[in-house]
C-alpha cells in the first residue's frame, strides 16, 4: 500500500491541536482524571516528574489499601481515587470506592457502591475492580464501572447519586473503563451474549443512546477514546473483530475496520498524524494504523500499515512526536515510526507487562508486573535512562500529578516524588 506520508505530515498539527481542545476542560479540572491521563493517551503535561526512586528513596507517602483491583488512581482537586473489592469467598464481594488525600496518602473516602456474589475474578490477572473511574471536569461526581456488576455516579462526599446496570457475559471478567464526553458517560459492552457502545446521560443514568455490535461471539475489554478529525468529533470504539468510529450524539455508526480473528482486546487506542492505532487482541495480536476520514466498512481503503511483529495483547501504545512505543505482555518494547510502521529498534525490557506506558517530563515509564519501571529516553535510538523497583505487583497504570507519580500496587498506593 502506497502511504501519502507528506498528506499525513500536514495533517498532524491540526490533529494535535484537536487532541489539547476535548482534553481541555478535563485537563483544567483535573490533573489525570481518567485512565491514561488528561487526554486519555498516556500524556502528562507536568516536566519535574522523578526520573529516579526506591522503597528508600523519593517515596513521599506509601499508604495501603484495602481489597484487590487494578483500576489505575485518577487525581483532582487534591484527592486521588481509585476502586477496589473486599472479597469474603462465603458472602460475596463489595465493591468500593476509595479516595485518599494527595498530599498525605491518609484514607479521606470508603463507599460500597455495589455488592455482588462473585468472590473471584474470572481470570488470574484481572481483578473485580479493574476499570479506571472518571472524573467529573465540572467537579462533584465520580462516575465508576464494575463490568456487569453494575455503572454508578457517586458524589465526592461519598453519596451514590446512581446506579445502573447492563447485564453481559464476559469470558475473563470486567477491563475497559467509562469515558465522559459532551454530558454522557460512554461505556463499551464487549459480551459473549451482547455487544454494544452506550451513553448515558452522566446527571441521571438513563440511557442516550446504544449502538450495537452485531454477532458479538466474543468478546473486549478496551477504552473508547474521543477524537476529532475533518471537523467532527468521533468515539472511536474497539471491539471484539472490528473497531469502529462514531458520533458522539447519536451513536451513529461513521466508519468500521475489521480484523476476523481479533478478540479480547485490551489496549485503548490512540491517535495522531490522522491515524488510530489499535491492537487486534489475542491469538496473534496485530497493531494497527487506521486514517479516521472514512465512511463505512474501510478495512480495504483506510488501513495505512500494520505491524505483526511484536503487537501488545494488553498494555496500550503511546504516541510521542512522529514516533510510536508499544511493549508486549513479555516485555519486548519497539518503537516504529508513526506514519510508516517501519520498526526503528525492538528491545527487551525485562518482566512481564499489563500497565500501560506514560509519557511525562520528556520521559517515557514502562512498569512491569513486578514493580520495575524501565524509564527510557524517547528518539529512534534506544537508551535507557533508568530503572526503579518497588515491592508488591504492578498492574494498574500510573497517574501523573503536581511533580508526583501515583502508582498502585497488590497491597499499598505510592507517591513518588523528588525529595527537597
């Protein structure tokens, strides 16, 4: 496939404007008010992060926290959120919000928001409490996901303002965590027995719009993200066998790209240069370049490159300048080039991962499973800057805030930050 690399060059600094402009409101009411950060794509707009940090050294607070989730901490207003379920294999399971003041790490918020009968989750490295919560960018609210278990509005005083459900049947539990935009809270429900993209109104809970995936067979566990291309904004959705970009008003259907053997994707996309970059999921996970313009099924007309070689199954890409960093679940990171899918060099960082990459401070941080985080210099040559380790597991992504680094592990929550 011949590639207008030159088009797509032009075309990128309106693309990155238009990035900044949805993640505005959000990035002035909240430091990292959702899962991957202001824009949803890994970006930290602070430049004085740690480069360097022990269990002995930069650790501002370590607080621990009750319960097992993965759900990554989101931070505004001087208060980091995140959830977590308090498992009794003879009663049941209840899920909760949790806050925590940012600048002590002292527990300010404990709110069962649902219970339920599932005492395990359905695969070893998930967790009942895996999707991210989102912030209101107006303040007041915490929107919260629980997979089937149930969607909810919680006041920042602890009140559950609402609560919903949409009932599905997923192979390995609950993942992909809500989005608001324009009002809505979107969710992706990625089942066995339903799939489908849904809005609902963020003050009531009742349902705006759904738009339904047909054959559902299988099953996701990814994050809408929202873009904006030719003057219109699109929730680009991926989903088990095909992702599919839409209108955020109506649920419209604007464009689709298919991948027959893709199932049980994890990765949020992202986007740049007018391109969407995804993972096609497990069995031989495929990464993406998808131009957005499109109408219809564009899987023959839209696809600009793909790489085969060293695709995640479920830590996220990120996009920094002309360049895209991606690492597998084994710890293989490669940096392509954004417009061309050439592969400028693939290295192994060590471990096994599941958190995604963030890019902050001119840095980007990988952390592995084991709480090692490989910090590497971003460019077309590899060079690693540096390596830390924390005790416990490490799944859950980091958050950026205020010159800190919010990480969660197994068993506590940290604040990296430089020492005076």
């Amino acid at each position: 496939m011949t590639i207008d690399t030159a088009r797509i060059r032009r075309f990128a600094p309106a693309v990155a404007a238009a990035i900044v402009a949805l993640a505005g409101a959000s990035a002035r009411a909240a430091d990292w008010p959702q899962f991957r950060g202001p824009t949803g794509q890994g970006h930290a707009p602070d430049e004085t992060v740690p480069l360097e940090w022990s269990e002995t050294d930069n650790v501002i607070w370590k607080t621990p926290v009750p319960g097992l989730g993965w759900s990554s901490p989101v931070v505004a207003d001087g208060r980091l959120w995140l959830t977590t379920a308090l498992i009794d294999p003879a009663a049941g399971s209840s899920l909760r919000l949790l806050a925590f003041d940012a600048e002590t790490g002292s527990p300010a918020l404990d709110v069962e928001v649902f219970d339920s009968s599932e005492v395990y989750p359905l695969n070893p490295k998930n967790s009942l409490a895996s999707p991210t919560p989102v912030l209101d960018p107006d303040g007041g609210r915490v929107y919260v996901h629980f997979g089937a278990a149930g969607t909810a509005a919680v006041s920042t005083a602890g009140e559950i303002l609402w609560r919903t459900r949409f009932p599905y049947i997923s192979q390995h539990g609950n993942g992909g965590s809500p989005i608001l935009h324009d009002g809505r809270l979107i969710v992706s429900i990625d089942g066995y027995d339903t799939a489908y993209l849904v809005a609902v109104d963020a003050r009531t809970g009742g349902e705006r719009w759904r738009s339904v995936r047909p054959d559902p067979v299988s099953q996701a566990y990814s994050t809408p993200i929202v873009v904006r291309v030719g003057g219109r904004e699109q929730i680009v959705n991926v989903s088990a066998f095909r992702t599919s970009g839409h209108d955020p008003a109506s649920g419209r259907e604007i464009w689709r790209v298919g991948y027959p053997r893709g199932f049980s994707n994890v990765p949020r996309p992202v986007f740049g240069h007018g391109l969407v970059y995804l993972s096609t999921g497990f069995q031989q996970p495929t990464l993406m370049a998808v131009r957005a313009d499109g109408a219809g099924d564009v899987t023959r007309s839209h696809v600009a490159w793909r790489l085969r070689r060293g695709a995640p199954l479920t830590p996220s890409p990120i996009l920094v300048g002309d360049e895209l960093y991606i690492v597998t679940d084994f710890g293989i990171a490669t940096c392509v080039d954004a417009l061309t899918g050439d592969v400028h060099w693939q290295e192994r960082l060590g471990g096994s991962h599941s958190a995604s990459p963030v890019f902050a401070g001119g840095r980007i941080y990988f952390q592995n499973e084991r709480g090692v985080t490989t910090v590497l210099a971003p460019g077309t040559e590899f060079e690693v800057l540096a390596r830390n380790r924390l005790d416990g597991s490490t799944l859950a992504s980091m958050a950026v805030s205020e010159g800190a680094l919010f990480f969660r592990t197994d068993t506590h929550l940290y604040r990296i930050g430089e020492r005076p």
